[in-house]
C-alpha cells in the first residue's frame, strides 16, 4: 500500500465455513488474518458456524453486507459447501478462492449419504464461483488442478500456512507416560494423524499392522490420532480391531491436545499414511518436521507433499506397507537420509514462506483496486516451489 496518501487501509476479508479450532483451515484463516493486519491491512473473520472456543474470533457471514466497503477484497476459505458461497456468489467485490480441496462424495457414500450429498454440492459450489474469482490459491498442484477444472483463469500455488513449531511445547507428561510403558515391552510404535472418515482409510493401516506383527515385530503398536468424524466408519474400525485381536495394539485416541500430539510424535518410530485422498496433509508435514520418517500411499497431493522426504507406495498393499517399515526400522543410514531429508523438506515448505507470498498476492489485489486496475488475467508466474516438489493439501484438520 502506499505510504502517507491518507487514504483507509485496504480490507481483506475471509469467509470460512465454520472457524474450529485444532482445524486445518481453521488455523489457516486465524494465521492469514493476523499476517493481513501485520501488513497494514484490514481484516475479519466471516464465518457461517464457530466453535465456541473462537466466538471471539469470528463476524456471522450474514452480516458482512453492513460493513462491505468500496475497495474490499475477499476472500473464501473452500473445504466444504456452504450457505458462504451463494453469498459471496452475489457480492461485487474482487473475490479470491483459497481451496483446500473436496473430499469426493465417492468416499462416504457407503458410510454418510448425508455428507456425500453435502461433497456433491460443494462441488457444484465451486463450479459456481470459480469463473468470477479475480485469483485461485491452491495448496497444491493437485487441488491447483480441481480450480482450473471448475473454471478459476488465475491461479497460485502456494502451501496451506501451518504452524507446525507448534509441536514444540512440552509433551504432556500423562501421554508421554503411557506411551513409555507401551514401549517397555519391545516393539515398535507406528502413528497415523487424521480425522477418523472413510478416506484416511484407518482400517488399511489396522490390515498392515496385523501383517507387520505377523512378519517381523509381533509386539508393534499403532496409534490413530484424531476426531471420530464418522461414527459409523468409527464402530466398524472398531470391530475390525477386535476382530483381528488387536484390541490392545492398535489404539484409537481421538482428538488431542498439542502437547499430547508432541508426545505421540515424540514416540513413534514411523508415520504410516494411507489416506486415499490427500490435498495436502498436514500431518506430513509435521512428521517431517519432527523428525518422524514416513510410509504413505501415493494418493492425491501426497507425493509432492513429501518430495523425496519419504517412502511413497504406488499401490500400498498390507504387505508391501510392512516391509517398508521393516526396511526402514532395519536399516539406520536409510532412517537417518529420510529424518534428515524430511527436515530438510519441512523447511522448504515453512509457514513463514507461504505467509509472505500468499500475502504479496493478496496485497497486490489490493493496490490494483485502489488504483483502478482491472483484476490481472492469466496465471502468476511464481510458486513457492518448483513444480517437481510442489508443495500439496486436505480438507479438514488432519
């Protein structure tokens, strides 16, 4: 912006289906708004639900039309679909499109007929807004591919902003405790961080537990991480664990807090993921940071997330996920390349790198408003990385 014209600042205004905390998008839009002011802007939260921990985070969307000022820019925060998209639909202002993927009703239309009809319509959200949007950001070359398909000219690659030092307060001594005593009896800990639906595809992980235990470590662990998102997924995993008599090796913790999560990464030997779909994955990237090698299926933005940080199996089948935890629990030089790879990769792809571009973008919307430029057409020539590491994302925290 320019410096002593007068002038108001500039506004750029995010809206989010729902403002959660311990949430993906959630901590990204709570991140971006705190950047966007430290760069002189203004900015607010719009939101169509908040969790009670963030009431004070937050404007209901439907208010927004009483504060709109001329030279506005904003904002949508996509994961999901939502009475804010027909909103914004109406609104004159320039509006970006921050995607951070669909999850495909494919996945839940087995388990959540309710929730697949819900992807359904996100997805025909999406087709709606993106030929008007002056700007796509895409986590990922992968989610950069769904803008492009729906019709978004202009788009931007650039990771979800991620505060993954977070991992860095004290574990919590209680789960550090009880992680110990598990490991008092030999064998291995294998973690999985995400939402406990369909697509991260737990039970997967169960199937090449009971293998790995079977082959080569018959006292391994596995730890799952994260919301139970799906109650009906949840029971069935559930049963699958016991019918396999895995009750007391393959544990569900639900949602934690940040120190038990430190603890939980802290522990485990390896991150094995076999989500089958993945816009970018946070969990990656904190595994990586925290010096965790990883296993993952390469399904969506995996692959890019990782870059060469990681064994990435193409198909991923219990066996073949077994043995390459095996080889990497057997093997110190392939376990020290991929902890210091992995960090190496985690830095490429810092929270303080995404911040500044995605706000150099947004800034730059600002001042072609202020001077009365049309919104630039065709795609921006930069990326936070080259497209051979292209930095990817998911929907949802974890």
């Amino acid at each position: 912006m320019s410096e002593g014209s007068g002038a108001s600042p500039g506004a750029v205004h995010q809206f989010v289906p729902a403002l959660i905390p311990r949430d993906a998008t959630g901590s990204h839009t709570l991140l971006l708004r705190d950047a966007l002011r430290r760069a002189g802007l203004r900015s607010e939260i719009f939101a169509e639900a908040t969790h009670d921990e963030l009431l004070a985070e937050s404007i209901p969307a439907e208010r927004y039309p009483q504060v709109a000022a001329p030279g506005d820019v904003l904002v949508y925060q996509f994961s999901t679909s939502s009475m804010v998209a027909e909103l914004l639909a109406d609104r004159p202002e320039p509006l970006v499109i921050h995607y951070h993927n669909i999850t495909g009703p494919e996945h839940y239309e087995a388990w959540e007929p309710d929730i697949a009809r819900r992807a359904a319509d996100a997805r025909r959200q999406l087709r709606l807004l993106a030929p008007r949007a002056v700007l796509g950001l895409a986590d990922s070359a992968f989610n950069e591919a769904d803008l492009r398909a729906a019709g978004c000219g202009r788009t931007l690659v650039v990771p979800v902003l991620s505060d993954h030092g977070r991992l860095g307060v004290p574990p919590d001594p209680p789960t550090v405790a009880a992680l110990a005593a598990g490991k008092a009896a030999g064998g291995a800990d294998w973690l999985f961080v995400g939402r406990l639906v369909p697509s991260k595809a737990q039970h997967e992980l169960v199937k090449a537990l009971w293998v790995y235990r079977r082959l080569y470590d018959p006292r391994a662990r596995l730890h799952l991480v994260g919301l139970p998102a799906s109650p009906p997924y949840a029971r069935a995993l559930a049963a699958f664990i016991d019918s396999l008599g895995l009750a007391d090796a393959a544990v569900v913790h639900g949602e934690v807090s940040d120190a038990a999560l430190a603890a939980h990464f802290a522990a485990a030997d390896v991150f094995v993921c076999l989500s089958q779909h993945e816009g970018f994955g946070i969990p990656l990237l904190e595994a990586m940071g925290t010096g965790t090698p990883v296993v993952a299926l390469d399904a969506g933005a995996v692959g890019s997330t990782l870059g060469d940080a990681g064994v990435v199996l193409a198909p991923a089948g219990a066996l073949r996920v077994a043995a390459a935890v095996h080889r990497i629990l057997g093997d110190p030089r392939l376990h020290a390349a991929l902890v210091g790879a992995g960090r190496r990769r985690a830095g490429q792809l810092a929270l303080a790198t995404s911040t500044a571009v995605t706000v150099a973008a947004l800034v730059d919307l600002v001042e072609q408003g202020r001077a009365g430029q049309p919104a630039p057409a065709g795609p921006p020539a930069r990326a936070v990385t080259p497209a051979t590491t292209s930095p990817t994302a998911g929907s949802g925290r974890r």
